[in-house]
C-alpha cells in the first residue's frame, strides 16, 4: 500500500482536536527502520505491512487479523521503546513492514522485519523527546502513516515553525508529500567538516631532529608553534577570539557565536592533532618537543606567569600513551633525533620519576593512562606528587579518543594533570556523535568551549535543532581555530591493490563442514524452540558453535568437533567469562552498565607488566561493569547490579590482552609442540602456495584473530622452507621490539605472523609490501587498522592485500555484512538490557538466520 493509498483511508479531521491530559496533541515524527523478527509462521503472504501493538521493549503482536507475534532485535530500540511506553504522557503507534525471507529458511522459520514507532505527545515534551532520542544517537524520521486526526506536526529533528498553531496538520503534510516524497535530512560527515589546513606555510626543520621532515609535516610543525603562543587577537578571524575596536574598552569578540564580552578570554596553549592514521603525526609532535631547545622559557615568557598555578614548573613534555606504544615512542625518539638531544624518562611499571627527580628543558617523560588513572585520587594531590604535582611545559595524550568519556577514571586523571600546552592527538576526533569532539576541547581547555554546555549551546544544540548549517559554519571556525586534520591524500602513498581468494574445500572438509553446520542449525532451532533455556549461557553456547564454523574454516579436518555443552550456573560462568569477554571485545566495544564507557580488547591499554588484579566484572547476562565503576561502587559501599530480579551468575575479567587468551574452542593438544603432524587445511595450503610465489624479496605479513590458526601456518612454512617470526599475545612485552626489528632487518626472514589484536595498534610495519587476512573479521574496522601498519607514511613500495575465505561456508555471510558496511557486531552485540530471554533470543534468531 503507498502513502497515499493510506491517506486515502484517513477522512477528514474531526471538529475537535485530541487531547493528552487536556492538552492539544502533536505528532513528533517516527523511529523507523527498527530491526525485527516475526516468529509466528505466516499463513498468507497478504501481510507485508500490518499495524502491531507493543507489549514491551522488546514484544509486539499483530492488532487484527492472524495472531502474528514478534520481536524487537536491536536492542538499542527496544531500550528507546520500553522507556516510552512507560511514559504515560506519550501515544505510540506502531507499523510492521515484512523483509524478505533470508536465504534458504524453512517457512516456519523466523522472518526479518522493520517496525515504525510514531510518537505522539504534548508540545511541552517535543524538545524532551528530541533530546532524548539524541542522547541514543536516533533521529526522529517523517512518518509514513497519520494515526491521530488533528494531530500537528511537530518534529524536533525537522525546522518546523517556533509557533505551534503555524505547525501543519500531519495529515495534510503526509499527503502533500505523496507527489514528492522526500528522503530523510542526511547531515553531513562531521569528520569532512574538519579544516584541511592545506595552505600553512613550512617550518624549518629543527636542529634535532636528524630525519628531514616532509612538507605535510612542517606545515603540520607551523601549526602546533602558532598555537603554542596563544591567542591570536587581531588575526582577522583566524582565531577563536578577536579583538573589536569599539571603543576606549577593548571588546572580545568570539567568532564561533558571534558573541562580544569585555573580560579578556583566559589564555589558551594546544590544540588537537586529527590527521589521518599513516601520516607521521608522532614524529611531528617529537619535532614539536625539539624547539623548546635553547629557549631561556623564564625570560622568554614561557614561564606560566598567566596562570594561578602554584605547582613547581617542569620544563619538560608529559607524554601520556597505551602501554602497547611505549616502545614504539622511545624507538621513533632514538630514530628521529640526534643521539643525547633529548633525555627520556618512563613513568610506568618499575621505572617511575619521583618528586624529586631533575626534569630538564626538552625532557620528554612517557607514561600510560593506566598509570595516571591508578594514581589519581579526586581528592587533591599533594604538590610532590611527581606527576600531578607539577606544572609541565606540556602535556601531549596519544590516542585522544580514549579520554572522550566524561565520567571515565583516566579521562578525569588526564583533564587534571595541568600544563602550559595541551595537545590531543587521534586520527579519530569524532567517532559517533559531536560528544566526542567535545570532550577533546575540554581537556585541551580551549576557552570557552572547554564548558561543555557552552559547547553544547553554541553548536550541538544547533545540530539537534535541525540547523545543521549554522552547526556546521560555527564548528568549522573552530576547526579552522584548534584542529590540524588532513587525509591520506595530502601525501603520495604507494597504490594499495585489495585481492579476495576464494578457497574451496576438499571433499573431505565439505563433507565435515556441513555436518558442523547442520548440527549448529539443529541446536539453535532447539534452543529458540525452547525458550526456558534462553539466558546469557545459552548466547555463550550458540556463539561457541559459530566460532566453531569459523574455525574450521582455517584449520579443516584437523579441527576436532568437540560437545559443547554450557550449564548456566556460577562455576560454568567463572570458567567461560573471560573468553566470552574476549570474543565480545573483538566484535565491538562493550558498554559499561554504570557510566557507559566502551571498552574494546583491540584498545589494549593495559599489559603484562602493569596489570593487577582483574576488577572489572561480567555477568552472564552480558551486561559489564567497568574497573572504575567497580572500584566506585565499593567505595560506596554499594552493590554491584547487573539489573535482573533474581541476580545473575558473575565472574571478574580482565580487560588485557596479555592475559593468556584460552581458545574460544577446545581444539585439542599444541600441533607444533607435538609429535602429531597434523593434515595442513585447504586454506593454509592455498596461503602457503602464494608465499611461494612471492618474489624472496618481498616481505609479508599474516593476521589472524586466533593463535591456533598461527600454529598451523607457522608449521606448513616450516615444511615449505619460508622463515618467519611470529607476534602475538603470548610474547612478552621487552621482546616485542626485537621480534619487530629482526622482521624488518633480516633478509631470510620474509613472514610475520601476527594477531590481529596485536597488530591493529600502534605497530609501523612498512618493511612488508604484502598482506593476508586469513579469515573475514566480526569487525572490519580492526581489520582496516591492521592494514594501516603497512600501507602508511613511509612505505616505498606499493602495496598489496590479500583476503582468503572458504566458498560457500559462513565467511561469505561475514563478508556480505561487510560489504553492506554493517559490522556483525551490530547484530550479534547488544547491550543486553531488558529481559534475558528476550535479549538472547533475538541473538539467537539473527545467527540462525545467517546460517
């Protein structure tokens, strides 16, 4: 039926207008395209689009004709959902819109769906609601339908007229777009918002610096000087603030609002570093740290005389990193500067500054966020704290966006240390929502906007009202002001070719695959035809037996089909938390139950020489509490909930990826260590044919999510004569280097093998020309990064990737999801509120259906 066959339906308005506790109604538009599954098997194919009445966050049921049922499988909307209909002050209507049946399910299978929430409320809660839905990363869309007769239309995601009486009737606005029926409002890229900075002139070249800069990174060296020396009034429109002749009283103009004071702004040092990942931006900031040599900063005003600081100055730069880069700093430092030009020092582990340490001009001290998160208290800290109880010449913070969460631990500790400079340096600056972006101005204390509400007021306010190009022109003077970001464009990179080869399985292989995936499919029908048994042990199950399919895919026969059989009880949870943690982490980031902070594996912030005991908890409903939120509600003294009547099972996990990661599977004894040969699969063997090919000149690089997979690669080149080294999460922190350096240097050595949780951060790996990705990934954002270590700012050669998948097997289902740009994780991931058998079985239902 189309829109206007539905307005068709619809008579006229009646003479009065409904009311919601004696107030006029208004229709505030529709949260669409809402993710589903219908579960009762359709009698007719009638039925592609129905009206459905909400029983709760996450059930629905048809309101006449068959008694169909269904469910609401992205569980950000069946949060949404749950809260407004709790809300008695709203109407919700709602439409079913059937999919197309996923290949090869039976009839009586479950069916994919959309369903449209229209929402209808009193004019005092259209900004509430708008806000809100924002707050959830939802904007509201045009209806397709008008549910209510005289109903205005009032939409807080849409321009709409400030008086309400001038609001069209809804129904009259459907029908008018019946002739033309408009998209919804597409905003645009925030990140290509961003200034380019294409026209800055280019520094000189420090004395100390012994590697001759590129042109980007001189230009990128101008920047980060002219904003060390603060504002810069009178520049014409080149800065935040301007100075206004208006009179005998200077006047201080803000050209992001357009807004005059008389007070002089406070003072303002830093900035934000946002190219894109490959383009040397740590050797810009280490160029940076280098021009504070021989500068006499007492009498050449670097002394931080405008300020009410009263810590001890520390001329040196605070540099604050994952703890997977602290080797990968101090080797670009040893590279990149003259031998004795800059005295390094680690605040991490064993090796700490004390307060009475002697930090000179040009000093550099690297730490962790880990570090200054366990040393930070609230309270106040004493002056001779060695960190915190300074005033440093700068603070510089590696991977920015790791401080984006206001409430998170390390973001406080990071905003708390004080410095003259503030520099945040990501390639990523807003990764969801303008919140991000934010949260970087506030630690670099650009004022005013170091104020998130006044960030909030000036700009995203804007962005929510709907004027997205007033949003846009003010958040580009602000770029223009503090942001230094360019693409991979502004330099010339060597061509990168992406190849997929498909392998085909032996007879043998497809024989044993289809009886592992036809076993998969029986348990999770059984498991959805059975709903008592649906909880978080049973998603654990279910995922397992998926992780299986994928297994086997790179290691065929050898892989041994064991029982999987998981019991929700708290002696099952404590074994399988950590593991189930792990696979979660690589798919997505998981969102603490308490403050919402991600936390994602490929992060890595902590390692093996500074982990402690695991604080961070998992429930076997899936939910997780963070270290922070932890430690925070033990101070309390409060519970640790995970938010279900009856309490379930729990287990503390770590959030390092140095622990000993157990394979997902039990997959039998150590094929390398052991006299069994195993038959090498299908895939390795295609793998290990083309590194044949290879010219012995050229160096590669494998990934893999698992260790296991490595074992198998590591022994076929072992009977092909091919040299490696291998780099995962089993090898110590001080040995990661030399294993790097021996890749890189040796001749004979022409493999790496690598995790991808350990080469999708922070490695430079351009020795190597060529690529494979033994296996599609959950996440192929992860894969992306690993890929960024090679084809980067100092490859020479061009490049070539290589992605291997089985043919016909579940990898092909990854790669469709991929190639439609949506993550598995947004299907499989969730943050499991509401109840736990809904929950897990809309999981369950969407990995039947890839099946």
């Amino acid at each position: 039926m189309t829109v206007c066959e539905q307005h068709d339906q619809v008579s006229a308005p009646d003479e009065a207008e409904p009311l919601i506790n004696g107030e006029p109604i208004f229709a505030f538009g529709a949260l669409a395209n809402i993710s589903a599954t219908i579960e009762t098997p359709m009698q007719t194919s009638d039925y592609q689009q129905f009206k459905v009445a909400l029983r709760s966050g996450t059930a629905f049921s048809a309101v006449e004709g068959q008694e169909i049922y269904g469910r609401v499988t992205d569980s950000k909307y069946s949060r949404m959902i749950e809260a407004l209909l709790n809300d008695a002050e709203l109407q919700l209507h709602t439409s079913c819109y059937l999919e197309q049946q996923p290949r090869g399910m039976r009839k009586t299978a479950i069916q994919a769906c959309k369903i449209e929430v229209c929402i209808y409320g009193p004019l005092d809660m259209c900004e509430e609601v708008g806000s809100w839905a924002e707050e959830h990363e939802a904007y509201l869309q045009d209806p397709k339908q008008c549910h209510v007769r005289w109903a205005r239309y009032c939409n807080p995601h849409r321009l709409s007229a400030t008086d309400p009486s001038e609001c069209p009737w809804l129904f009259d606005f459907l029908l008018s777009s019946c002739a033309v029926r408009t998209e919804p409002h597409e905003r645009p890229d925030l990140l290509d918002v961003l200034s380019t900075r294409q026209n800055l002139e280019e520094a000189t070249q420090p004395a100390a610096v012994k590697t001759e800069l590129k042109r980007h990174q001189k230009q990128a060296l101008t920047f980060v000087l002219q904003r060390e020396r603060g504002w810069n009034f009178r520049s014409g429109g080149q800065d935040i603030w301007d100075i206004v002749n208006s009179g005998p009283v200077p006047v201080f103009l803000n050209r992001v609002a357009n807004a005059a004071q008389e007070a002089e702004p406070e003072q303002f040092r830093g900035g934000i570093i946002a190219d894109t990942m490959g383009l040397g931006k740590t050797l810009t900031m280490i160029a940076l740290v280098t021009t504070d040599l021989g500068k006499d900063m007492i009498h050449a005003g670097y002394c931080p005389e405008d300020t009410d600081s009263t810590k001890p100055f520390a001329p040196a730069t605070l540099i604050v990193v994952l703890p997977s880069l602290l080797s990968t700093w101090e080797e670009q430092i040893a590279l990149h500067l003259e031998t004795g030009s800059v005295n390094v020092h680690r605040h991490h582990g064993k090796s700490r500054i004390s307060e009475s340490s002697v930090l000179r001009q040009g000093d550099i001290v690297l730490t962790t966020y880990y570090t200054i998160s366990a040393e930070w208290t609230p309270d106040d800290i004493s002056s001779t704290h060695p960190v915190f109880g300074r005033y440093w010449r700068r603070i510089i913070v590696d991977e920015a966006h790791y401080i984006k969460n206001s409430s998170a631990r390390m973001t406080k500790a990071a905003r708390s240390i004080e410095a003259m400079s503030r520099w945040a340096v990501t390639a990523t600056p807003i990764q969801n929502r303008l919140g991000d972006l934010a949260a970087l101005v506030q630690f670099i204390r650009a004022h005013p906007y170091d104020d998130p509400r006044r960030f909030d007021r000036d700009i995203s306010q804007l962005w929510k009202d709907g004027d997205s190009d007033e949003a846009v022109a003010r958040l580009k003077q602000l770029s223009a002001c503090l942001i230094l970001r360019r693409s991979k464009g502004t330099i010339d990179l060597p061509s990168r070719t992406d190849l997929q080869y498909p392998v085909d399985f032996t007879n043998g292989e497809r024989d044993e695959y289809e009886r592992l995936r036809l076993r998969t499919i029986n348990k999770l029908d059984d498991l959805l035809n059975d709903r008592h048994e649906l909880g978080g042990m049973t998603y654990v199950n279910a995922l397992q037996r998926i992780e299986a399919l994928r297994l086997f895919c790179n290691l065929g026969l050898h892989y041994q089909n064991r029982t999987i059989t998981v019991q929700q009880s708290s002696d099952e949870w404590q074994r399988h938390a950590q593991t189930t943690f792990y696979r979660q982490c690589e798919m997505a980031a998981i969102v603490c139950l308490q403050c919402s902070a991600p936390t994602n594996l490929a992060d890595n912030l902590l390692d093996d020489q500074t982990r402690r005991a695991p604080q961070a908890i998992f429930f076997s409903c899936l939910r997780f509490i963070c270290t922070d939120c932890v430690d925070e509600l033990k101070r309390s003294r409060q519970a640790l909930p995970c938010g279900h009547s009856v309490s379930c099972p729990v287990a503390r996990v770590t959030t390092s990826t140095a622990t000993d990661e157990e394979e997902y599977i039990d997959t039998g004894a150590d094929m390398v260590t052991t006299d069994y040969t195993p038959q090498i699969s299908s895939k390795v063997k295609t793998l290990v044919a083309d590194l044949q090919t290879v010219s012995p000149t050229e160096k590669c690089i494998v990934f893999s999510t698992w260790r296991l997979s490595l074992d198998m690669i590591e022994l076929a080149l072992r009977q092909g004569s091919i040299n490696s080294v291998r780099f995962d999460g089993k090898v110590p922190q001080k040995d990661r280097q030399s294993i790097i350096d021996r890749f890189q240097t040796d001749p004979n050595v022409r493999v790496m093998l690598l995790t991808l949780s350990c080469g999708a951060v922070g490695l430079t790996l351009t020795a190597a020309s060529r690529a494979y990705l033994l296996e599609p990934h959950w996440n192929p954002t992860l894969e992306e990064q690993a890929l960024a270590r090679i084809h980067r700012l100092g490859q020479d050669k061009p490049v070539t990737t290589v992605r291997l998948y089985m043919r016909n097997s579940f990898e092909e289902e990854v790669m469709k999801l991929q190639e439609s740009k949506k993550e598995l994780a947004s299907i499989l991931l969730s943050q499991h509120d509401g109840d736990q058998a809904d929950t897990s079985l809309g999981v369950l239902e969407r990995l039947r259906s890839l099946l």
